[in-house]
C-alpha cells in the first residue's frame, strides 16, 4: 500500500485545526474580546500539543524509533516540520495581537500597557502595590554553576536576570518566578467603561534592583517552559493505578523540556546561559513579539464588567416544553425518548435525572461512567447523596482523562468516601464512554432509563461545547447499557448487547460493516450516503473504506472539527468540512442511509485507533425517527453555514466557504431556534441531495 498517496501526517493536520481557530482570533465578524478569547485557546491548544504530541516524539527519537508514521515520516522528520509550521502560526498570532487586536481593544478603553507608558501617579500606585501586594510573595534566587540548576515548573512564567556584582567579576545568573497566586495582570484604578492593567512580570522588572543588594540587573527577561507529559505507565496491576497515576503527574514537574518561549529581543548572552543551564537546543527554542502566555485574556481580561458589547449576546439554554411539566422526569421519559442539543438545551435535566434518582424510594440502582468533570459537579454531590440514600451507585471514573488526572482521582475518593462502588477504569483501555443508568422498581417490574451522549457529563463544558445526547427506557437499551456495565466492572455478560456498540470491541467492524454495506448498494443502483461528524478521523482501514465507498458512487459528506489524515483529492462524491465557531464542535455522529432505512447513531468515539483499538467506547442507535429527522436536519443545517465552515482542499489545506447571503452561521441560528425572541430564525428542515434518490 502506497500510504503517502492516502495518508496525510496527524500533526500537520492538527497545525491546521489551531490554525483555523487563530483565524477566528483574526475574524473581524467576532466581538473583540472574543477574538482575544480565541489567540488564548491557541496558546492553550499549542501547550498541550507540545506536552503531549511533541513530547511523544520526541521520547521516540531519544529511544531511537525511526518507525515511519502512516503518511511515511520518520519522528525527526516530523518534529522538523512541526517546528516551523509553529514558528509561523506564532508568527501570525502575535501580528494579528499587536496589530489588530491591542490597538482596537485601546479604541475601546482596555488598555494592556507597557512600563514605558505608565504617568507618575500610576507609577506610584503601582509602586505601592508592589512592595505591599507582590515583593513578600517574590523569591528570586542566583544561580550557582557549581550546583544543580533548580527544577522549574512546567507553564509558569520566570524572569532571568544578568546580574553584576559591585565587586566585579563576571556576571551571573539570577531567576525571579512570577507569583502564580497573583493576577497575571494587574489593573490600576479606574472609572467605568475604562480598563488600563500592566502584565506582573513587566510590573516585577520595573522593580528588580531592590531584589538584589549590591548587584546591578545587566539585562532582564520573562521565559517560560513546557515539559514532556507523555510518559509510559505499567498499569497490568490495576491495585496500584491510583498510585502509579500519581506518580505520573509529579514525573510532569521534571519531564523533558520540549519547548522554551523567549521574546523576540531577548538578550543574547543572557539566552544563552539559560539555554545552557537548562540544557535546550536551539531548536526547541520559540520566540515570540509580545507577551507569553497568552491565556491571560481568556482567564482575566475576556471577563471584565463594563466590555459586554466586545462579546457575544448571552443567551438561555432552553429547557425542553416535556420536561417544564410538574411530574417525576421518569415519567417524562416514559412518554417518549428525549432528545438533548447542548448548550442549546440545558444540561439541568441530565443532573436532574440523578438527582431525582438520589432521592427516589423507587430507584435501586445508578451507575454511570464519568470522563472529565466540573471542579464543582453537582453530579458528584448527586451520586454521593445517592449512596448515602441506600441506593446500589457504580460509577467508573476515568483517573487517566489526560491533565484532569488529579481531579479525577480527588473526586473517586470522595465518592467512595460517600459509599459509592467506585471504578478507576479498564485495564489497558482508557474508558471515555458517556452513559448513566437508572435501574427503577415500578408495578409492572423492574424498569431501565438510560441517558448516552457524545459529551462528558460535565456542567461546565456543556455550556460551550456542542453534543447530543437521549434519555429513553427503551428496554433493550437499558438491557444493553447493564451488560455494557457488567462488561467494564469485569464481569460475564449476563445478555449481550444487541443495539449499543462498545469499543474495542466491536465498533470497527460495525462501522466498516455499514461503509460497505452503503458501497454495495450504490453500486446496485439502491439508496446510498454516509453523513460522519467528529473530532478526529485519522484511522488508515476506515480512511480506506470511506475512500473506496466514495469511488463507487456513495455519496460522503463528512465535517471534522479538528484532525484529519485522509490525504485529500478533489473527489465528486467526497466533500469534507470543518467549522470552528462560538462553540466548540464535540458531537460525534454517524449517518448511513441504508437504502431509505436511514440509521444514525451518536458515539462517544471517533475513528481514530485509539478509540477503535483502545478505549472504552459505546455507540448508541437512534430509535425514534422524529429525532432521527432533527439530527439530520441539524447536520444539514451545519453544510449551509458560510460563515463558519472551512472545506478541504487539495494539499490538505482548508479554505473558508465563500460567504454568501443570507448569511448562514449555524451555531448562531441554533441558538435563535432555542431563544425565539433573539432576532430571525430560519427553518431548519432542508433536502437532503446525499440522502435522497438513486445514486447516478
């Protein structure tokens, strides 16, 4: 097989995907401090990128691995190109911050400003603040060569100072850590609508002679590091998961420096002593031409009162009219599945299904798999008073969701604590399915409701991620989301799962099973298409068998929010889109038309081999043929939208659709279709040319 002719490498493409969200950071349709919000997830989006994928290759080129990837690049050839493609997409974000964003952000009286343009009387008062508020909480320290260079945290912002000592001798090397406990901008006095702040690393080097005594600061500069989090666990005894996972997360305090991120005029003997102390090439080595870390917005400015017109309107998730009625939620579900579109329904109802369940004398049992969740969950709350209730509470909690390890681990504590059967995952799969079930007593037996989604169940998230979800009691649902269960606490299948698919398990093949299953009847002439939504599709079979199915006659539209490997060609039955908006895109949904038996499912998985091959993942039908027919319309509507949505082209490269009018942001029309009194809202119900009629 000739994979450079199918097969596009995983992390230019995920260059791509930061890309388009640093082109919403430069889209003048965006409010200002939304643009703002958005050079920050590309920063944060860049972290974890070096934590996790630079860092895995480079752990492969020290051990020596020269095992190409599928598109036939070897790790250094990889890491070479990654390197430059970020210089550039840097290059990019801090042109559009110091040129576009900053100055129209002064227009409007948020000011970010420099040491240079400070009056006296805010110098004053920032001189007050600093040796009252930030020099007791300061620790600078010299740097001794003939000692061990210090340890130094991962994401956190320092100062290397060049210092000279009024004896003489050569100068040495001194670091100040910028206080974490402190605001990163520190904002002076004003009146309403006005907003002026000083970054605190500027504020501490407008002050750094009175850190040290009888020594003279040559050059000064603020520096910040990322580590290496990709580390290889034996996890084969699952006793010692929580401990071995602990260890894991102090081994990130001193993993492989993968990336050093200086300003652009930083001084060239102070760079390089530090580069030598701290023992980084180069090459590792990202300069940038204005602040680092530009998270800060996101965290601090983004959010200031008096700034609401530089930011989208708010709006109301709606609550479905079913569930306003005054009656038990289990009886609401028992008139029919119910059907949930986050953040454009509530998420309440998915909370209140457990917490209804907590307090119900009917309800014998919760069970339930939690992946990420909010610092203040109120699920966890719900499932610990559940158990202190009675009632029998299972609930896998995934201690190795990466970055929300410690968390994770926290709350299974807490939970067991509060007497809940408490799981921490599948040995050597990661477990990222999203289910609950509710085991009730009720006259005519016992009765199973179910809630599956393509989201975790987490509060927080569901306000600014899209995903789907159903509730329903259908009971082979239910039978299958208790063998789903019984499969991942590690016992026998009691009955197997006729509707729900599990991955590792049988996902794969029910997946291609349908591709061919479409490729088969358009090549008879019967009702043929396939509709695929996800994050990430980089698996190579299923890439194959799309790419097949698309050359004979099945028509495949898909949109991939973030990576995808398939080496794009200009193809008439193959049209691949991604959208980057207000929301962050998560559903993942699977569309075949089957020659007019339409199936859809929504899936905790997207193709790629981790979650085919290694994760817990479940996959669940959609019975009920109305939701059926708002599900597609949902993903119709996503394919009009021209303003947010972005077509591959040839070179794996992504172009936005050409804007046309009426102006179609589907993001924004789903919120005016859960909010009726917020401008126009247009149907949502379109001809669907993929899923109707004979293939030609």
């Amino acid at each position: 097989m000739q994979y450079k002719t199918l097969y596009y490498n995983r992390e230019l493409s995920w260059l791509h995907f930061n890309a388009r969200v640093l082109s919403e950071g430069m889209n003048k349709d965006n409010p200002l401090l939304e643009r703002a919000k958005f050079l920050s997830i590309v920063s944060n989006n860049l972290d974890e990128f070096f934590m996790v994928r630079v860092g895995k290759l480079e752990r492969k080129m020290d051990a020596g691995i020269t095992r190409p990837d599928p598109a036939g690049l070897i790790p250094a050839v990889q890491l070479k190109l990654i390197r430059k493609a970020v210089a550039a997409q840097v290059k990019r974000q801090y042109h559009a911050l110091s040129h576009e964003l900053l100055p129209a952000l002064r227009k409007e009286g948020l000011l970010l400003l420099s040491p240079e343009e400070l009056d006296r009387d805010q110098r004053s008062w920032l001189e007050q603040y600093f040796s009252t508020q930030v020099l007791p909480v300061l620790t600078p320290r010299t740097i001794n060569l003939q000692q061990p260079f210090p340890i130094l945290t991962a994401k956190a912002i320092y100062i290397a100072v060049l210092l000279q000592s009024d004896k003489g001798g050569l100068p040495q090397l001194a670091l100040v850590p910028v206080p974490r406990a402190l605001k990163r901008v520190v904002m002076l006095p004003m009146g309403a609508g006005t907003a002026r702040g000083i970054l605190l690393e500027d504020l501490i080097m407008m002050f750094l002679p009175t850190l040290f005594i009888h020594l003279t600061p040559l050059a000064q500069m603020p520096f910040r590091i990322t580590r290496n989090t990709d580390f290889v666990m034996n996890l084969e005894d699952m006793d010692n998961l929580l401990s071995e996972m602990s260890k894991s997360v102090k081994r990130r305090s001193y993993g492989k420096i993968v990336r050093l991120e200086v300003p652009a005029k930083a001084n060239k003997k102070l760079l390089d002593m530090l580069q030598t102390c701290l023992e980084v090439p180069d090459s590792a080595r990202v300069q940038v031409e204005g602040p680092l870390d530009l998270r800060f917005f996101m965290r601090q400015l983004c959010a200031l009162p008096d700034f609401d017109h530089l930011r989208f309107t708010p709006y109301t998730p709606r609550i479905h009219p079913r569930l306003m009625a005054k009656e038990s939620i289990f009886r609401t579900i028992r008139g029919g599945d119910l059907f949930f579109h986050h953040p454009y329904d509530s998420f309440d109802p998915i909370v209140r299904l457990v917490a209804e369940s907590a307090v119900d004398p009917n309800v014998l049992a919760i069970k339930q798999t939690l992946y990420r969740v909010s610092s203040h969950s109120p699920l966890i709350d719900a499932l610990a008073r559940a158990a202190q209730n009675g009632k029998q509470v299972t609930v896998l909690i995934e201690v190795r969701a990466r970055f929300d390890e410690e968390h994770n681990i926290a709350w299974s504590k807490a939970l067991e604590k509060a007497g809940c059967h408490v799981l921490y995952g599948v040995p050597r799969w990661k477990t990222h399915s999203k289910v609950t079930l509710v085991v009730r007593r009720e006259p005519d037996g016992l009765r199973y409701y179910v809630h599956v989604g393509t989201g975790n169940y987490n509060d927080v998230t569901a306000r600014i991620y899209t995903d789907m979800g159903i509730m329903t009691c259908d009971r082979q649902m239910g039978e299958d989301a208790g063998a789903f269960f019984n499969l991942i606490t590690g016992y026998n299948y009691t009955y197997p799962m006729r509707e729900l698919i599990a991955s590792p398990y049988s996902l794969r093949q029910e997946m291609l099973m349908r591709v061919r299953r479409e490729e088969y009847n358009a090549k008879r002439g019967l009702k043929s298409g396939i509709i695929l939504k996800m994050n990430s599709f980089s698996d190579p079979e299923m890439i194959a068998a799309i790419l097949q199915a698309a050359d004979a006659g099945v028509k495949v539209r898909m949109m991939v929010r973030g990576i995808c490997t398939l080496r794009y060609k200009e193809h008439k039955n193959l049209e691949i889109y991604s959208t980057v908006g207000r929301f962050l895109e998560h559903p993942r949904l699977y569309v075949f038309e089957n020659n007019g038996e339409r199936e859809v499912f929504l899936s905790s998985a997207d193709l790629m081999p981790r979650n085919l091959n290694k994760r817990v993942e479940l996959t669940a039908p959609v019975k009920d043929r109305a939701i059926v027919s708002h599900i597609v319309d949902i993903l119709e509507l996503g394919f009009m939208d021209n303003r947010k949505r972005w077509q591959l082209i040839e070179g794996n490269l992504y172009e936005r659709v050409p804007r046309r009018e009426p102006a179609i942001n589907a993001q924004e029309e789903l919120i005016r279709s859960a909010n009726p009194l917020l401008d126009r809202k247009i149907a949502v119900r379109y001809d669907n040319p993929a899923m109707s009629g004979k293939n030609a």
